[in-house]
C-alpha cells in the first residue's frame, strides 16, 4: 500500500511523539486510513440522480418536441438518461471529492468513529499502567477526525478540547494537508498536556510509528 505521508515527515511525527511522550507520559498514537468503510450506496446514489434529472430533461424535451419524436430519439433518450447516470458512478469511483458529494455527513461520523474504537480495541491501548493512551485518527476519503483518549487522560482532553484540536484539523484535511493537520494535532497534545497531573514518563508502551491502512 502506498504511504499517505513521505518518509522524512512520518519520521519526523515519530520524533515528536516520542518527545511529546517522555514529556507528559500520555502514550500516543497517530493513525490515518483512507476510507472508513467501502460505502456502496454512493454509486447507487450518483446514478439514481443521474437517471432521474436526465429523464427529467429528457422528458420535458419530448413534450416540446412532440411532433419530431421518432423511434431512433426515443431510443436516444433512454440510452442519454442511462449513460449520465453510469457517467456519475465512473465519476464517484474516480474522483474522491465528487463521491463525498453523495456522502452523508451523519454516516460518514459514524464509520470512522467505530474504525477508531475498534483500533483502539485491536492496539489495546487500554492496556497502559496509567490508562493515558491518546488515539488520533484520521480518515482521509471522509475527510474526518476521531479523538479517543483513555480514562487517566481525560481530565486534561474533556470533549470540548478534543472538538477545538478537530476543528483546526478539518480545514487542513479539506486542503489535503495531512503532514499539517497531524502537526497540528501533536502542537494541541503538547499544549494541553502540560500539567502537573499530566504524568511522570515511564516505559514507552506503545509504538510511535504512524499506523497508515487502506481501511474497508
């Protein structure tokens, strides 16, 4: 699978982790996938839509045009309407920010939401002496961002935080800026981190490299 991040930067992300890590004795994982779940009702969706505005159109004209209709324009008419909605599923499967089009903002949350709580599960990073692991996951084709933090860290990264560290993500995701918004994501951690109940570094627990998966 090709890497979402070059080399240098993912080496450089696993510096700051580690650094980060011995600083506040949170162990931290960054994880990007690039899509949560295959999705098979976008397809279906791009060319019902496809179908039916093309049937509208074409069905309008032939209103107009009543006395011109022969059997070659009626045939010509349905092959238009069905070739403009396999036009729109080609488009879906070739063009990530078309496809989102057909996404639900909704559905989109809840994939990546249960993608990061079964890596949390499958990494047991609930596992930690202190109960101080941080995962930050980003899903790539929806564009989103889950936090989840175990028991021992919460006090410092309450709901409220975690949603500003998301929305300072977003808009570099929206850019394709992952190497940023990752970067973004360690400069929150280590601000809010900070803290005399933070913890003492210990064994480092978990690894620091970037887990990056093509998802489902």
């Amino acid at each position: 699978m090709k890497s979402s991040l070059p080399g240098n930067v993912s080496d450089h992300l696993q510096h700051r982790i580690s650094k980060i890590e011995t600083m506040t004795g949170s162990e931290i994982i960054l994880s990007t996938v690039r899509r949560s779940d295959s999705y098979p009702e976008i397809p279906w969706k791009a060319f019902a839509i496809g179908v039916s505005v093309t049937g509208f159109a074409v069905f309008i004209a032939d209103i107009l045009l009543m006395k011109w209709i022969t059997q070659g324009i009626i045939l010509l008419s349905f092959v238009t309407t069905l070739a403009s909605g396999l036009l729109l599923v080609l488009l879906t499967m070739l063009l990530p920010g078309f496809a989102r089009l057909f996404l639900m903002k909704g559905r989109a949350e809840c994939e990546v939401r249960q993608y990061a709580e079964s890596l949390f599960l499958s990494k047991e990073m609930f596992l930690t002496r202190e109960r101080k692991g941080i995962l930050v996951l980003v899903s790539i084709f929806e564009q989103k961002v889950v936090l989840l933090v175990d028991v021992g860290i919460r006090p410092l990264l309450a709901a409220p935080v975690m949603k500003e560290i998301i929305a300072r993500m977003t808009p570099l995701l929206a850019r394709k800026d992952l190497p940023g918004a990752l970067e973004i994501a360690l400069d929150e951690l280590s601000l809010r981190l900070k803290s005399p109940t933070a913890g003492k570094a210990g064994l480092n627990e978990l690894p620091d490299e970037i887990i990056e998966n093509q998802g489902i």
